[in-house]
C-alpha cells in the first residue's frame, strides 16, 4: 500500500522553505526572484532535497544557492517547528534548471516557427485549405459530388 505521508511532508517542506525565502531570511546574496519548484522526500522521511529555481544570470544563481546553505540551519528550524514529527528531514538545497531549459525549449520552437511562416506561402482567401485538390481535377471540380444530371442518365437506361 502506498504511504502519502511523504508527499505531505514534501508540501509542508515547500511551503515552509518558501515562506522562509520570501520572507524571512534578510541574506543579501539570495536572489529576490528565487523559488522553490519541488521538494523530493525520501521514503523514510529522513532527507529531502529542495528544488530552487533562481532566476537570473550563473553568477546570481551561484550566490543564492552559497546564502541558501548559508542559511541551511535556520530554514532547518524552521521546518522543523511546522512538523509534527519525530525527525526532521535533512534538508539540501539544489539549484533546479528545469525552467530555464523550458524557456529556452519555447524560444526554439517560436524561432522555427517564425522561420516555417516565413517560408511558407500565405494562403490566399480564395485558395482552400483542404486536402481534396486532387479530386477537383479528376470528378471534374465537383468536388468529389455526384452530379444529378449523371445519376439520372444512369437511372434512365436501365
């Protein structure tokens, strides 16, 4: 049977670690834009490693994570006083890049597709869209329909 007390704990965790960034730790070298993505609890609760997406340049991100270790005993406190458990979680902080390659996935999928658009010709408002091309050439730009005169003239010579 599968035990949800980590994924509690896990939110406990990410909201107390969150608050504690947001307001207070007064560290001059964490990253005001600085936030926790997710939390990862061991299954027996005794460590768990805190996600931190930093915006901003290496160097930035560098420094938030060294103010965060930094602070490590303080925000461990903290947690610890939420928590209604024998043994609190070690924390370790690692800095989460999965934004910042989300952002850069979507910069490349916007340039290819400008540069598709570019490329393409603009479909004009007479030209249709649809696949059936073909067809009107063959069946004679009937688009595919029977003509009434047709089935007529096949019902009269039988």
């Amino acid at each position: 049977m599968k035990s949800y007390r980590p994924q509690r704990v896990s939110n406990v965790v990410r909201e107390v670690v969150s608050d504690a960034i947001a307001n207070k730790l007064n560290d001059p070298r964490i990253a005001p834009f600085s936030s926790v993505t997710r939390v990862e609890v061991s299954r027996d609760l005794e460590y768990a490693r805190v996600y931190v997406s930093v915006m901003g340049p290496p160097e930035v991100q560098r420094r938030t994570m060294k103010g965060l270790e930094s602070a490590l005993g303080v925000v461990q406190r903290l947690v610890a006083g939420e928590l209604r458990i024998r043994q609190c979680p070690r924390l370790s902080f690692h800095l989460d890049e999965s934004i910042k390659r989300a952002a850069e996935t979507i910069k490349i999928i916007n340039e290819t597709m400008a540069e598709y658009q570019q490329s393409a010709p603009p479909a004009g408002p007479d030209e249709p869209v649809d696949s059936s091309e073909g067809q009107s050439q063959a069946d004679g730009g009937r688009g595919g329909k029977p003509d009434a005169a047709s089935s007529e003239s096949v019902g009269e010579d039988a």
